[in-house]
C-alpha cells in the first residue's frame, strides 16, 4: 500500500525510464535484477533527501511511485506563485541530478536514464486495496505529457538526458544559480546534470552526440570524476 497522500494540483511531474532495460531483459534476468536493484536503491536513497522541504537547498516535498523499470515523481506546491513553481523545478532538478550520478558510478551495472519533466494538472487518490491487489491511482495532463515525451518516437530523447517542457506562462527566474545548467534547445530545455559548469555545455555536446550507448556511459563517468 502507498504511503503517498492524496495530492490534486498543478505541479511538476517526472517519468524516468531505464535507458535498455528491455535489451537487459532479453539477454537473461540476472543482468536485469541488477539494474533494477541499483535503480530502486537510488530512488529510495535520494528520495529520502527530499522527503520535507529544506530551505537550505531552495527546495520543497518530493514524492515519488517506483514501478519496475521506470518512476514517477512530483513535488507539492504550497501555491502557485512563480517562487513555489521555480522551487518545485529546482528540486526536481537537483533529484535527477543526485539520482543520475549515482546511477552512472560503479559498481556494475552503470545505467543511463532518459527523463522528461512537464507542468500540469497531477492527481494520486487512495482506493482500497485487497489481498494480492495493490493500488496506485493517479492521472492528469502532467503526467500524461511527462509520459509522452519521454515515449515519443518522433522527437526521441536520448539515453542520460533530462528534457523540461516549460510554457512561456510559466514564470521562472532563470538567473538563480540553480538553473545555470539548463539549456534552451528548440520547444525544451534540456538540463545537463553531468556538468558542473555551464560553459562546458557546447563541448559536451559535441562528444556526446553519438549512438554507441556503452560509449555514452564512459563519456557521462569521465565528466562527473573531474567534479
């Protein structure tokens, strides 16, 4: 049974997918269990950061539904004034940072996750729960754009990139130092987690922008052991 409380509000909401889970199952489930092990792990770990605000990190509650190879997030808004939406951005933002550079270290299995993060209407409701059925209700356009995205075949993203869909009414600060690493890149930004310094954002791009997905995974290690 969830321990989630009933939420209904417009927030931002996350889907984070395992990048070759389905491979990873083909090949045997020992490989897979793994991956899911270090992923579940992570998830549990840093999500127990985010539990509470904490003014200290400019943040506010983070919840979080982890469903076999993927995960749901969002944050509860107090209000929807412009500091309580850039403080829901921010501490998505910081989790999928955490969660990412945990999961890209050794040990073994090193995994690449692709998440996309949109605003809108997100509802969880409780609903009885029997013996052998468990329960997780929730619905809304911010999940269901969340979703898309992160499943869309004709815009795909990539295996470790984060991507943010951002309408113009949504007033943000983009100069607080928290989003120094986001980028606008045509309808989305993309937010480079594996970087310590904006300026670093064209080059790694350059080396990034290749197909070979273990390649990817040395490339992402290497940045994140210079910080």
């Amino acid at each position: 049974m969830t321990n989630i409380e009933p939420y209904t509000n417009k927030t931002w909401v996350a889907f984070v997918d395992i990048s070759g889970f389905k491979n990873e199952m083909r090949k045997g489930k020992r490989q897979a269990r793994k991956m899911l092990n270090k992923f579940h792990n992570s998830i549990f770990n840093n999500g127990l950061l985010f539990t509470n605000r904490n003014p200290d990190w400019n943040t506010i509650e983070l919840n979080l539904l982890s469903v076999s190879d993927c995960a749901i997030l969002f944050t509860r808004n107090q209000n929807r004034t412009s500091l309580e939406i850039s403080k829901g951005l921010a501490t998505m933002l910081l989790f999928i940072k955490n969660m990412n550079r945990e999961l890209i270290r050794p040990p073994k299995p090193r995994i690449l996750t692709t998440s996309s993060i949109c605003y809108g209407e997100f509802n969880i409701e409780p609903r009885t729960e029997g013996s052998g059925i468990n329960k997780e209700f929730f619905y809304g356009d911010g999940y269901v754009d969340a979703y898309r995205d992160n499943s869309s075949q004709s815009n795909k993203i990539q295996p470790g990139e984060c991507r943010i869909k951002i309408d113009e009414n949504i007033n943000i600060d983009f100069e607080d130092n928290v989003f120094r690493l986001l980028n606008r890149e045509r309808r989305y930004y993309m937010y480079y987690w594996m970087l310590d310094n904006p300026i670093d954002i064209s080059k790694f791009k350059q080396v990034y922008n290749i197909n070979i997905y273990e390649l990817k995974k040395d490339i992402l290690n290497g940045y994140i052991d210079q910080l």
